[in-house]
C-alpha cells in the first residue's frame, strides 16, 4: 500500500500560495499577514487579496480549537442515526439546536442517515439529552448507535457558543471565547468595544485564557469546496494479534503530507467506544476516489481486525460547521497504541 497516489484535482483548483495561505491560518489564525507573506514568499498586498478572495469562495470562519478536558466538558459522542421513514431534517435541525449539547448535525447523501457530534458538561444531562431525541426521533423509526470518542488523533469538530455558555467558568472568560469563537482574528481593539472592557483588560484576559489551556489552537472551518467529496467511516474492529503492527501501517500511510496530496490535509481521525471502534472522515475529489484511496486502505491494511465498516458521502451540516482546514498532520497527529494488559483481564 506503500504506493497509493494521494494526489488531488484540488490542487489544480487553487495555487500553491493560496494552500500555503490556508494551511498557515489553519493552524494559528492570529497569524499577522507579514508574518504569511514571510512565510510563504509573498507580499502583504498579495496575500490580503488571496484572503479575501478564498474567505469568499470558501466561506472561511476563523475559530477555536478547544481543549475540551481542559475545560471540563467529558462527554464527547459521535452518532449515527438511520431513519427509516424519511424524517423532516428541518424539524430534526430545528430540535437539535433547542439543546447546547449537539455541536454538528450532518447529513449523509442518498440516504436517511445523520452523523452527529455531541458533547456536554455533565454525564447526566448528555444521558437525558440521548434519551429525549431518541423519543423526539421513534416517529421516523430511528436505529441510534452512539459511540463516545476515547481519543481525539487528528482535527476537531467546532463548538458552539451555547455550549460554551454553559461552562463554570467567569463570565468575562465566557464573553471572550465566544467572541474569539465566532471570530478568531478579531483585534484587541474591537474585542475592547465588543465586551465593553479597556483595551489593557482585554489583553490581561486574552493571555489568561491561553495560560489556562482553554485553547488548542485558533484555526479555520471552511466549506468543502465545489465538486468535492466528504466521506466518514465508522469502523468495528478486534483486538486481535498484529492489530498495533497493522494499525501503525495505516498511520504511516495516512499521515503522508506531500504538497500535492489533499487527502492528508483535510482529515478528522478518532477512537471511539461503543457502537464503533474508530471515526475517520476525508475529503477527495469525488465519491470513488473516497473509496479508492480511502476505505480500500481500511479495508485492505486491516482486513484481519475489522469486523464492520460503514462509510457514507456527506452533504451539508444542518446545525454546525463541518471541520474543514489544513495543518500539518507529522506535527498534528496524535498517536495512540492499542497494548493488551493481561494483568487486567
């Protein structure tokens, strides 16, 4: 597997300095024009122009990466849900926003299905919050398989302010996440006219914030572009011998970042518990490279251990932003090693 062709069609859509642009406010969306200019070998003039005109044809929002642990919210699920009547995704859209615990709705194309990301402060209300969409959803005969994510490798999926406000944290702290949520490149002098506070307070706070570790990163969600493909895979899988030695062959493949390779750039990898075992979401220039270039991959490096796989296409987010950026996945990928501890059997 060592030669699949990662290439993307994308990369004759848009020039090297306009990838260079986003991968750098991908991965700190603060990040002064000079300083991208220097970066990337261009002028200031230049990049602005680029900007303007990729926040236009992509709709970039700039935004957080959160550490949720950091600021207690520990109820991170993903969801499918399978409708077995055609559903009204305007009233499910509308339900889901009443409560602040599912942060993105998106549904698959060709199909009734919903792929959600949910994620609360205490266990309890996530449970009720479960249980009552489950009931609000029995009308179009709904199969839910909830699985919670045990360990973020790779992307993030977007929070939304009413989450954050309910956070036990200050309010004044509240009031500036969400700002900075909603835009990650605010200046100082307007987050200072936004809250109502002097402008030194402001930056005594922003740094506050950041010593805390709230923030991951600030960084960008933008909409797939034109005549691509989103594909999300679920997977089951068994433990069984070799499983790390295949496991780390998927890694190696999956975490290549060459300039002409889209598939590595734009990625959300998780392990989950539950109903599945792993979460892995791309983007590729259409539905067959999808499945060519990435369930094959799953299904072929790991045909010893998987023991139910489901990808979909997915369309548009009915509540929420789909994670779409670039960062560099060598630095970004958090790797974790499966290791049986017979001790504990």
């Amino acid at each position: 597997m060592g030669d699949l062709d990662f290439t993307s069609m994308f990369n004759e859509r848009y020039s090297t300095p306009s990838r260079k642009i986003i991968r750098a406010l991908s991965e700190d969306a603060r990040m002064p024009v000079s300083t991208i200019a220097k970066r990337i070998g261009a002028t200031r003039r230049t990049v602005k122009e680029r900007m303007k005109r990729l926040e236009k044809e992509l709709e970039i929002r700039y935004t957080i990466e959160f550490d949720e642990e950091a600021l207690e919210i520990s109820n991170p699920h993903l969801i499918i849900v399978r409708f077995k009547k055609e559903p009204d995704f305007n009233a499910v859209a509308e339900a889901l926003r009443k409560s602040y615990i599912p942060q993105l709705a998106i549904r698959a194309n060709g199909g009734r299905e919903l792929f959600i990301y949910a994620n609360s402060v205490t266990h309890s209300e996530y449970t009720r919050w479960d249980k009552t969409m489950q009931s609000y959803m029995s009308k179009y005969k709904v199969f839910w398989e909830s699985s919670e994510v045990a360990h973020r490798q790779l992307g993030f999926f977007p929070l939304r302010n009413e989450l954050i406000d309910k956070l036990g944290i200050p309010e004044k702290h509240k009031s500036m996440l969400k700002l900075l949520n909603s835009d990650a490149r605010m200046g100082f002098q307007q987050m200072s006219k936004e809250l109502g506070m002097h402008f030194n307070t402001v930056a005594y706070n922003f740094n506050k914030l950041v010593k805390l570790g709230y923030i991951k990163r600030f960084t960008l969600v933008c909409k797939p572009p034109k005549d691509v493909s989103v594909v999300a895979i679920f997977g089951k899988y068994a433990l069984e011998e070799n499983f790390e030695a295949d496991a780390s062959k998927i890694r190696d493949v999956f975490k290549s970042d060459e300039e002409t390779s889209e598939f590595s750039r734009y990625r959300v990898v998780a392990q989950l518990t539950g109903a599945y075992d792993f979460f892995d979401f791309g983007v590729f220039d259409n539905l067959k490279s999808g499945r060519d270039k990435f369930v094959d991959a799953y299904r072929t490096l790991l045909k010893r251990h998987i023991t139910k796989l489901r990808y979909r296409e997915l369309s548009g987010a009915i509540l929420g932003d789909i994670p779409i950026r670039s960062v560099d996945d060598n630095k970004a990928y958090n790797t974790l090693k499966w290791t049986l501890e017979p001790g504990n059997l």
